[in-house]
C-alpha cells in the first residue's frame, strides 16, 4: 500500500489543493483548515448551507496570506496579526477566538456567496482539543470538523462507483469526500479495520469511522447537488443511522509525509 494523494483545505468548505507531501503540525497537515467562513453570530458556514462554497478557490501566499477566486474575481487576503480584530467563533460545540480578516474579504465573500459572512483565522496559539473520547495524548485541531486527518482507500471509491454505474449513475471523483490521505493498495474499505498505521516514517492511530453530511452530494466543480451519492452511500454503508465513509486520523509526533510513501498496518 501506498500514499497516493494529500490534499489540504485551508478555508473550511472552499475548494482543496492537492500537494506531493505536506508538514504535519498540532493543528493538522500545515495550512490545512486554519480559516472558516462565519455568519454574523459567528458561527461556522459551510457547504452544507452554501454549496457557493465549492468554487472558491484558495490560492496561499508565501506571506502567509491567501488568495481567493471564484471565476476571474479575485481578493488578496493577508494574514490576521495580532492586531486584528478578535472575533469569538464556534465550530460545532466548540467557542474559540479566532482573528477577524478584515472587511475587504468579508465583503467580496458576500458578494460570491450571496449572504453576509466574515472571514476568520485561528492563530497559532489557539488551542481546540480533539474530543477527549477519541484524543490519545491531548491531541488539538484547526478548523475542521472534529479531527486533522481524514483518509480513504481508492479502493473504497471505486467500490461506490461501481454500485453508482450499475445503477445508471455516473462515476465521481474523490473530492466529493474532501480527504486529506488517499491510500491506494488495499481491498475496499480496508481502512475499516485499521486501528493503528504507519504512513512513511511516521504512525497514526485509526480515531473513528467519518459519519457523512450532504456534502458528498455536491459536485465540487459546479456546486450542484448530486443526491444520488447519498442514496447509493445508504444502501450499502450505513450503520446505526449513520453513513460512514473514511477513516479520522490522530498522531502524536509532527513530521512529514509525501505521496508514494509506503504505508502499513500495525494493529
């Protein structure tokens, strides 16, 4: 088995990059989900309210900052410092102050995505822990939604497009998923059973099945839903009313990883 893609968001929801290898540090892969798109009471949007959000493509700067498109707009946003605005923000459960990014960016963000939205940046001394239930050894995380890693088998999606052209439904691509690790080698849904990985030099323990939303049924090329995704995920992938998809990552020391890297079961 093998590391076949990395991929990092760093705008929650907006478009991913794909990367040959990536830094991993105490938020996640580096640069990965570092700032979120919040509504006026702070609190996180993302595709699942704004599928507008797909098409925003996010370009980082050697400064720090980002540049973000849709179409041939553009905005250059640099990096929140400590002078920037506080603003209080919650992901889920979870309140966190986050640095306002201006508003240049908010208003070019409400203009592409059509309602009013702030964008923000969690600094480098922000601390989000990783839900105690699953954290080993106090691990924390940026923005995403609950862990800094999320990895799937190619075979995994291969096995779903299979049952979507049988039922007449076109193949997709894997960013439906939004995966950090794509591990290609092993049998569909291999990474079910995996509770401890190593991934190059560097070891992962196996945290706990991802339970899917309806982004999966949005098309990250044009921002359509696609619902027959989900229905076809439910026939064959849900377990106690959930539909699970990939597996959440943690990992204990920082290091790099790169696609090609060998990758082994441990436990």
């Amino acid at each position: 088995m093998q590391l076949s893609e990395i991929n990092i968001y760093p705008v929650k929801s907006c478009a991913g990059i794909a990367l040959e290898a990536v830094q991993l540090d105490r938020f996640g892969p580096r640069g990965d989900r570092r700032w979120m798109v919040v509504d006026e009471q702070g609190g996180f949007l993302s595709q699942r309210q704004l599928p507008a959000m797909a098409l925003v493509r996010v370009t980082p700067r050697a400064d720090g900052g980002l540049q973000l498109s849709r179409g041939d707009s553009q905005c250059e946003v640099d990096l929140p410092g400590s002078g920037s605005p506080p603003r209080q923000v919650t992901v889920w459960s979870d309140a966190l102050t986050a640095r306002d990014a201006g508003d240049a960016a908010a208003n070019w963000l409400e203009g592409v995505l059509g309602r009013a939205c702030r964008l923000v940046y969690m600094p480098d001394d922000c601390e989000r822990p990783v839900d105690g239930t699953y954290a080993r050894h106090g691990e924390t995380v940026g923005f995403a939604d609950g862990f800094p890693l999320l990895l799937i088998s190619a075979a995994s999606l291969d096995e779903l497009n299979r049952r979507l052209r049988a039922d007449g439904n076109p193949a997709v691509p894997m960013n439906r998923f939004r995966p950090n690790f794509v591990v290609s080698g092993c049998e569909p849904f291999a990474e079910d059973s995996w509770r401890r990985i190593r991934i190059g030099a560097l070891e992962f323990d196996v945290a706990k099945p991802c339970a899917r939303c309806a982004i999966p049924s949005i098309d990250q090329a044009s921002g359509q839903r696609d619902p027959h995704i989900n229905r076809a995920l439910a026939a064959f992938r849900r377990f106690d009313r959930e539909i699970l998809f990939g597996q959440n990552l943690l990992y204990r020391d920082a290091g790099i990883v790169q696609v090609g890297d060998a990758v082994s079961v441990l436990e």
